[in-house]
C-alpha cells in the first residue's frame, strides 16, 4: 500500500508542475473536443463530472458544452461516508468548496441522481491496458461505480497522466474505467 501512497504523492508532484505549462492548456482543449464528439456524449441525456482542480483536465469547458448539447449535469459530491451523490447542476446552482477543495452543489435541496447515463471519472493516471484509474486515494467513486455498474464510464487524460499498464497497485476494490479519451485518441 505504501507503494500506492508514494506512486500517488509522485503523480500529482509531476501533474501540479504540468499544470502551469501551456501544453496542458492545449492538451485539454484537444481532450475536451475528442470528449464531445464521441457517442458517448451523444448518447447520453443525464452525466455525471466534477469540477475539475489545476492538475486535472480542465472539465469548466466541458459542462458548459453539455449544457449548451440540452445535457442535463449533475456534479459529484463527497460525503463524509466515503460515499458520494450527483446533484443537479445548472447556472443558477450555488457553489461551495469541499474540504477537498473541489467546487460542490452548496444547496442542501438539490436533486440527486444517482442512476446516470454517463459519468465522466476524474483521476491521477489511467492505464491502456486494463483501463485501471489512481484515483485521489478515498475510495469514493470505486464505492459508487461498484453500486451502479450500469453508467458508461469514461475518463480524461493528458500525457502525463496516461501510462501503458499499471504502474501502481491495483486492489480488488478498483474498478476499471470502459472508456479513455487522450489527446491522440480513445481507448476502449
């Protein structure tokens, strides 16, 4: 397990320096391009995203596109079970920042759906082969994609967070992502 602590502590050193690069920039535009133009996108009415922090794939262009497809947007919350909701997300939404310090629905009242056409999964690395995925290390959206198996599942990732294999752990819990889109192509 320290392996897996050291590898993600590594990855977002390198993803952190990445991110004040302009090829980062140019890298996500490609994705997010790539990304709304795949089937599924097209396919799906109600997607599941976070708000993306500076090391990730920027994900603000992303749902603005969605929104402006007639895509109904629902934005992952972390609850302080390990679980985690989607909660409706429209311009009028009220934004809060989690102890993670990622954007959040602040309205207690928001509609929650769990049981979505798409989720686009956020991560550290992503492997080719296998479609394993480092996440942040709290399990929560291994959690949630373990209760509902029936949500596409696809992921963003630049060059410096894509790898052949695995270069770090994977436990019996990790669930593998169908789909990942890179700035030179997708890989199902």
């Amino acid at each position: 397990m320290q392996e897996k602590i050291e590898f993600r502590k590594n990855q977002k050193e390198l993803l952190k320096a990445f991110s004040l690069t302009e090829k980062k920039k140019i890298e996500d535009r490609l994705i997010t391009e790539k990304l709304m133009a795949t089937n599924a996108i097209a396919e799906s009415q109600t997607i599941g995203i976070t708000s993306s922090l500076p090391i990730e794939v920027d994900t603000s262009e992303i749902i603005a596109s969605l929104w402006d497809a007639g895509k109904e947007v629902y934005l992952a919350r972390a609850n302080s079970d390990h679980s985690q909701d989607f909660l409706k997300y429209t311009y009028r939404s009220k934004i809060v920042k989690s102890k993670f310090g990622v954007e959040e629905i602040g309205d207690k009242n928001a509609e929650i759906n769990n049981d979505l056409d798409l989720i686009i999964v956020p991560g550290l690395a992503f492997s080719i082969e296998g479609h394993e995925r480092l996440g942040f290390g709290g399990g929560h959206y291994d959690r949630f994609l373990a209760k509902h198996p029936n949500s596409k599942t696809i992921a963003l990732a630049n060059s410096r967070m894509i790898y052949e294999k695995p270069v770090w752990p994977i436990e019996k819990t990790d669930i593998p992502i169908q789909a990942i889109v890179t700035t030179s192509k997708i890989y199902y």
